[in-house]
C-alpha cells in the first residue's frame, strides 16, 4: 500500500510541474542593437512573453527542468533555437538578421516593374492604370516615367535618346508592329491599348532582358490580364464617341467583346482647332478577348481586335512656302495575339503566335500612297527553377514581317524573316546578390547576317531598404524598312547599354536614381549630300547608305513616389536628364537630333476626397527646348521654347437602380499655354512654319455606366 | 489489484484532464487579454503565447489567435514596414487555418480589410477577398455575427454615392447586434470579439 502510495504521488507530482523560478535576458541583433518585440517561448510549455524596447524579457514561473529549451523569433530576423539550464539566469540572445526578404529581388537597373502577383515592385497596376489619359492609353501611362521625352508631335516612346522605332512593345512576350494608331504628319497619334487590358507592365528604359530583341533602347513588357472576374455590360458615352463590352464569365472561362465608334467633330465646338479638317478624326472598331483556364492551371488566351481610322485635314507643305495641303488617310489594322501557358513537371512551357496587318492609304496633295505591312510571328519558351530561387529561360522566336509601300508610280517591297534564339538565367550569390545572365542569338534573311547579344544584369541588396543594381547590354535592331527598300547591303544597328541604379524604398515611398550610358555604332547614314529636311512624309532615301552612323546617349534619370506623406494623395516626381547627339540618317554632322531634349519633368498627382468616390488628378509636364533645323544657322543649333502642360482629370462615380455610374472630365493644357513643338523653315531660311499643337486647350467629358444584373461588379458585392 | 489498476485508471483521467485544464486556463486568460490589448508590447507578448500553445496543442484555436494579434499588430504599428510585415505574418498563419471554418473566413474578411488599410491600391485583390469571405462565412453559418459587423463597417465607411454611408452601416451594424444577443456556441474558445465595437457605432 505504502509503494503504491509512492506511485499516486509520484504521477500526482509529475502531472502538476513545479513552478518555482524566473528566467530573464535580452535579445540582440549581431550588431548588438536590442531587438524590440522578439518572440521568446519556452518549448513544450505554454510560457511565453516577448521583448521590450530595450530588447529584455522575462518569464516567470518556469517549470523545474534540468534543460529549457528556448525559441526565439522575430520579424526581419532568423529564427533561433537554444538549449539553457535553468542554472543560467541571464540569457543573452543573438539573432541575425535576414537578408532584405531575397524570395524575390526585383533587379531594377533600367527596369519599373508593376506587378500585383510580385509583392517588391515599386508601382502596382493600378497606380499606372489611373495615370489620366482620355482614352485610358497605356503609352501615354508609361510616358510619365522618368527615361522619355515628350515629343508632342509624334506618337511613340522616345526613351534615353532613342528615336520612336528604337522601343517595341511586347504583348504577352510578342511584338506589336503598330501599337499606335497611324501617322498624321504633325498630329500625335492615340496608342491602340487600353491599360485595362494589362495586370502586369515593365517598362525597360535599357539593360533588358535577352528573351526579347529588335529594339535599339527599350522595350515595354505587357501582359494581358487572365480570366475574367465577372460578367458585365459597360457602356461609355463620351464627347469623343460611344464604346461598349459585354463580358460573360463561366466557371474557368470568360469571354468579353468590346466596340467602339468615335467621331472627333461634336469635340471641336468646345476644342478649337489649330488645324482645317475636312474629315474630323474618326473610327470604328472592335475587339474580343477569350481566356480559357484547363484543369491544370494552364491557361489560354486569345486577343483578336480591327480597327478602321480616317482623317482629312491641312498640313503645311513646307517644300513650298507658306503653303498648306491636304492630307488624308485611311487606316484599317487587324491585330490578333494568342498565347498559351501550362506547366509540365519542373517545366513551364510559355508560347505565342501573333499576326497583324496594316493598310494605309494615304493622299498627300497630289501624290497617292498606299502602306501595307504585315507581321507573323511565333515564339516558344521553356523556363524552369533550379533549386529554390534559380531560374533558367531558354527560347526560340520566328518573326516574318512584309512592308509594301506604293509611292505614285514605284512600288517597294522587303519580306523579313528573322529566327532568333535566346537563354538566359537568373541566380543568387549567397544572400545579397542577384544576377540575370543572357545571351540572344538573330539570324536576318534580308542582311545575310547573324549577331550575338550578351546580356546581364546584377542587384545587390544591401538592406532591406536599400538596393544596388547594374546592367550591361548588346542590342540589335534592322535598319528601318525604308533604307531596306532601297538598299540590302546593310547590317543590324547597335547599341551597347551600361547602367547603374540605386534604389531606397521604405513606408511607401521610393526613391531612385539611374544614371546610364548608351553608345550607338553602325546607324544606317545617307551618303548623298541632299538638303537635310525636317518634314519626311513617306521619303524614300536612295540606294545611298551606309553603316557608318554612330552616336551615344547619357544622362540620369531620377524618380521619387510617395504614396504615404499627405493622407488620400499619390504622386510622383519624374526627373530625366539627357545629354545626346549622333550622326545618322541624313543628318550631315554629329547634333543633338530633334526628338531630343535635356531636361524632362513629369509630376503626376492623384487624389481622392476622403468620404467619397470623387477622384482628382492633376498631372504636370515640362519638356525644355528640343532642336530644330534652320538653314542659315549651324546644324540643329536652334532650339524651340519649353514646353508645358499641365493635365486635369475628375471622375465621380455612384450607383443608380444597380448600375455603377462614373462621370469623368478630361481637360488638356488647362491653362492654354500656347506651346509650340518645332517651327519648318523654307530653303533659304526667310520663312517658316510654326508646328503647335492640334489644339491648345483639350476637354473631354463622358459616362461610364455599367450594368449588373446583380449587385456585383469587378467580384465586389454592393 | 483491482483498486491499484482503478486507481491508475483514475490518475491517467485526472491527469489527462489537468493538461486539458491548462490549455483552457491559458488560452482563456490570453484570449481575454488580446481583447482589450491595444499597445504593441502587450500584442507581441500574446501573439507569442499563442505561439507557444500551438507548438504544444496543435489546435486552430490558438493559430487563430495568434492571427488575430498579428492584424491587431499591424494595426497598433506606426511605422508602414512594421504595419506590413505583421499583415504579412497574418497572411502565412492564415494559410494554414481550415477554409470551412465560419470564423476563419471572417478572419480572413477582417485580414482583407487591413490590407486595405495599409495599402489601398490592391484593392482589386483585396475587396473581392473581402467581400467573399464574408458572403461564405455567412453561407456557412448565417449567425455569425462579426460578419454582419465587418459587413457594416466597410458600408460605414463607403461614400454613400457608392451604395455605402453610415446609414447603411448602422443597418448591418444592427443586424450584427442582433445576432450577437442570440449567439450560442458551445465551443468555451470561440471567438468573441466585435460586440463591444458595434456597441459602440450603435451609441454614437
């Protein structure tokens, strides 16, 4: 009885511990900085405390053991574990400390990543999405980002220095050859995507990746949005015209179809109009988006959109002086993209085949031009991680591209097939390190050439706020299709891109600076010594050219994004610096070319009125004087005045019998400053043609209604 | 014999029930803590607690918890990077809470609603989040009345042009009322919190 006694107590005493003392310590980092909140537990106990500011803690009442063992964690640092006697009174506690989060390091040299699937990127889709812009353009969005400058007469992106053609944007991984509506001589033309259409932009102002080529400066990496969140009905009524989209979403599959017919004339009342129309801008057009999603996660996509654009207006025919012509055109543009992405084991197979056809028919005065090119192009990449965090890419892509070009009695023509193969990967070196290593491949049928690109580009994160990257690169790009109708003997164009970036981005705000360098070699250059003409509808050089270009860009870009100083406010500041000049074309000596110019300032502001669904923007733009060609002065010394603008935008949105309506005002150069883009002067310099823009002062208005059978919008239940 | 293995029978049971008791005791005691806790010091302190139980227990009580004290962290920080990485700690625990729990879905609503709070510009990701939690939770128990009352707070705080307004929140606000008063639940751990917030939108 006595032993079994012993045996009751013995289990009573072992279920109940004995609570008779206290540990306490402190926990450090390795640079004996106190660690404040740091989770301190005793293991297979329920006790736990953490640590003050002063990084102590204490635990009372801790069970009678020979050995403890403690856990110790805390945010941003690594977990530890260790074993104490409960002898040991003091403890003290080393952590170190994680490095900056690597999972995923954005390598940011010549790069601005939006992203809502990659949490470290600097912009979200949606801070470009609601860039002001009527239409919501896409280009005009990325055109606010430091690296461009403003060219108010032209469509396109000017990036460091680079002409329009030198930057191609990228659809799903394939190129588009007419992202923006065609041409006018002197008028810039709207881009032909809406940023609705993207989750996802990159836009590379250098140093990009070898998965992608063709383009001397830049290119802009879109990827469309996957299926659907809901169905909907919205229809857009505007000064400038009518829209539509109905949206139907299945379980993994959804379909929308948009339209859109637009007529600019009701708009001139209230937009004076520095140019005679005969034919106000307008159009019609359309598109339909399919997403389709299979049981594997793979998914399928399929764009396929027409447009059809005509305008007819007075130009000024700058060959005779102070005279003007009518210009018109007549554009239709079929587009279709379709992509198609699946993993395979440790394999993720990305392909793609897009075709697009543009025709112009375009009078000038007294000649008749008729434009027509065509592009097919198929693309396989095969990527794969190696281990936790390494990646390797490796591709193929067929691009056959036709122009034609109908010029009164000559016709030209040029078929292009370019096979271009890439691989590239992406490491770490230990914890601070990351590096992106390429090297793309081109064979041109038309130049009888090949040329290797190596690519690469390194970060190195210091802290979790602080980043260093770099880039180098080799581009290549055809010579325009113009030299190419005349002239076969030519060679791939060239550009050598270096780039160092810093990066400091903490509590939602970033700042950052790049500064780069940017050499051009083998620009096509004319040998004729032709007059030099500013104004180039549809030329057609002779068979006079040769590689014999070159040239170089430098300049720093800065950027500073605050999401966080002033409640319900974003903005951005974008600063771009450029110094550049080259020799190409028919430029007779090396200048500064007229796309060009020094200074670039875009501050773009967002607000939203607390308490209610009234968003603000304002939007400011400076473009200091950019080159112009006077003939009895030195080459391109001239240059334009500043030019200015600063942009308003509001929309208000409410709900009526279930439909979401948004009213929403656009407003161009509110203040009508009376800018001027670049002046044409005559032969002998006595007169000249000032080039301004279309209209001084811009308003656009218009509604926004869609339709919910249910209370639900974008997945969101009102 | 017979009284030995009785004996041994009745000490396994009381000791199997002390542990029990433990469990109880402690997660009671913290759960009531982290209610009225509000300053960093004290959260961290719980959050780490629950840590602890649920290294021992692995019940989803105590995750829950401790999720609940991370979003309560990334509220009571100052400082943006702190607020993220506690909502970030929030998210990893939620991972690996049951979906077919009324509560969890609600926590996840209540996660949602404090992303958004931190960064409203991933409000294409989060509201959806947010709005379908809360549509689940109460398709899984309509009762449930921290539904009604995030449902209320997002009206509440919506333009009234937006279908939203402190009318409309009150309404839910009401409704969660109601259903706080005929809440029952036989679960000692179940979530409680929300009660004393709607009191006091509904006092105002």
């Amino acid at each position: 009885m006595k032993k079994m006694f012993l045996i009751f107590a013995g289990i009573l005493l072992g279920s109940m511990p004995l609570f008779a003392q206290s540990i306490h310590g402190v926990v450090r980092s390795k640079k004996m900085q106190p660690v404040n909140g740091a989770s301190v537990l005793i293991a297979s106990t329920f006790k736990a405390t953490s640590t003050d500011s002063s990084g102590r803690f204490s635990i009372t009442e801790v069970p009678m053991k020979d050995t403890l063992v403690l856990k110790v964690s805390a945010i941003g640092f690594d977990d530890a574990v260790i074993k104490i006697t409960t002898l040991q009174q003091e403890i003290e506690i080393i952590l170190s400390e994680k490095t900056a989060e690597l999972k995923e390091v954005i390598i940011s040299a010549g790069s601005f990543e939006a992203s809502d699937e990659k949490k470290t990127t600097i912009l979200k889709p949606f801070d470009i999405a609601t860039v002001p812009a009527s239409p919501p353009d896409e280009f005009k969005a990325v055109n606010e980002l430091p690296g461009t400058s403003k060219v108010g007469e032209s469509e396109g992106l000017f990036v460091r220095g680079g002409a329009a053609s030198e930057t191609k944007a990228i659809i799903d991984g394939l190129i588009v050859q007419d992202p923006f509506f065609s041409s006018v001589p002197g008028v810039a033309q709207n881009g032909r995507f809406s940023t609705f259409l993207f989750k996802g932009t990159s836009f590379s102002t250098g140093g990009y990746s070898a998965q992608y080529g063709e383009a001397l400066s830049s290119v802009l990496l879109l990827n469309t949005q996957d299926v659907a969140q809901a169905s909907s009905q919205t229809i857009i009524l505007s000064t400038a015209g009518i829209s539509g989209n109905v949206t139907q979403k299945w379980d993994n599959t959804s379909l929308a179809v948009n339209a859109k017919y637009y007529d600019l004339q009701p708009s001139f009342l209230i937009n004076k109009q520095n140019y005679t129309y005969s034919i106000a801008p307008q159009g019609k057009g359309g598109n339909i988006i399919f997403r389709t999603k299979n049981k594997q996660g793979g998914i399928f996509k399929l764009y396929a959109s027409y447009d059809y654009n005509k305008v007819d207006l007075q130009i000024p025919y700058v060959y005779v002086d102070g005279k003007e012509a009518s210009y018109s055109l007549d554009g239709k543009n079929v587009y279709i993209n379709s992509t198609y992405k699946q993993t395979f084991g440790k394999w993720i197979l990305n392909a793609g085949a897009s075709f697009s056809n543009n025709h112009d028919h375009i009078s000038f005065d007294t000649s008749h031009v008729i434009k027509e090119d065509s592009r097919l192009e198929g693309r396989v990449v095969l990527s794969r991680y190696i281990g936790q965090r390494s990646k390797l890419i490796v591709g193929s892509e067929v691009q056959d591209v036709q122009f034609n070009n109908t010029n009164n009695a000559n016709s030209y023509a040029l078929n292009e097939v370019l096979v271009s193969n890439f691989a590239e990967t992406e490491f770490y070196l230990g914890n601070k390190i990351a590096a992106r290593v390429g090297l793309r491949e081109e064979s041109s049928n038309t130049l009888h050439q090949t040329n290797i690109a190596p690519r690469m580009s390194v970060a190195y994160v210091l802290n979790s706020y602080n980043q260093f990257s770099a880039g180098y690169g080799n581009f290549y790009q055809l010579p325009l299709e113009t030299y190419l109708y005349t002239n076969r003997n030519l060679s791939f164009e060239e550009a050598t891109h270096y780039i160092l970036n810093y990066q400091y981005s903490k509590n939602n705000r970033t700042f950052r600076i790049e500064g780069y360098f940017k050499n051009y070699n083998h620009l096509v250059k004319e040998t004729d010594s032709t007059r030099f003409q500013p104004f180039n509808f549809d030329r057609i050089p002779t068979t006079n050219s040769n590689n014999s270009g070159y040239g170089y860009a430098k300049g720093i870009d800065v950027f500073w994004y605050d999401k966080k100083s002033i409640k319900d406010l974003d903005y951005w500041i974008a600063y771009s610096y450029l110094d550049t000049r080259r020799l190409f074309e028919n430029y007779p000596v090396e200048a500064m070319p007229t796309f060009a110019s020094k200074h670039n300032v875009s501050v773009v502001m967002k607000y939203n009125i607390p308490a209610t669904s009234v968003n603000l923007g304002i939007t400011y733009n400076y473009t200091s004087g950019r080159p112009y060609y006077n003939p009895v002065h030195p080459f391109l010394s001239d240059r334009t005045p500043p030019v200015n603008n600063l942009i308003f935008s509001g929309n208000y949105s409410w709900f009526y019998r279930n439909n979401l309506v948004a009213v929403f005002l656009y407003a161009d150069n509110i203040l009508g400053i009376r800018n001027i883009y670049s002046y044409y002067y005559s032969q002998d310099g006595n007169q000249h043609y000032t080039l301004t823009p279309p209209a001084y002062r811009s308003i656009y208005a218009g509604v926004n209604i869609t339709l919910a059978k249910r209370k639900t919008i974008m997945g969101i239940n009102f | 014999m017979k009284t030995t293995l009785m004996l041994f029978a009745m000490l396994l049971i009381f000791s199997f029930t002390k542990a029990q008791d433990d469990y109880k005791k402690v997660m009671l005691e913290n759960i009531q803590a982290l209610d009225t806790a509000a300053d960093t010091q004290s959260l961290n302190k719980l959050v780490s607690v629950f840590t602890a139980v649920y290294d021992v227990k692995k019940d989803w009580h105590p995750l829950y918890y401790e999720c609940l004290g991370y979003i309560k962290l990334s509220r009571a920080y100052q400082n943006t990077e702190q607020k993220k990485a506690a909502i970030q700690k929030a998210a990893d625990l939620l991972d690996g809470l049951p979906v077919t729990n009324d509560e969890v879905l609600v926590l996840r609503a209540l996660y949602a609603l404090n992303y958004l709070a931190i960064d409203r510009s991933e409000w294409q990701t989060y509201l959806p989040m947010l709005n379908n939690s809360l549509k689940k939770a109460q398709d899984i128990n309509p009762d449930n009345p921290r539904s009604y009352y995030l449902q209320g707070l997002l009206k509440y705080n919506m333009p009234a042009s937006m279908r939203g307004g402190h009318e409309e929140g009150i309404k839910l606000f009401q409704q969660s009322m109601e259903k706080f008063e005929s809440y029952q639940t036989t679960d000692d751990l179940a979530p409680r919190w929300g009660k004393k917030e709607v009191e006091k939108y509904l006092s105002k």
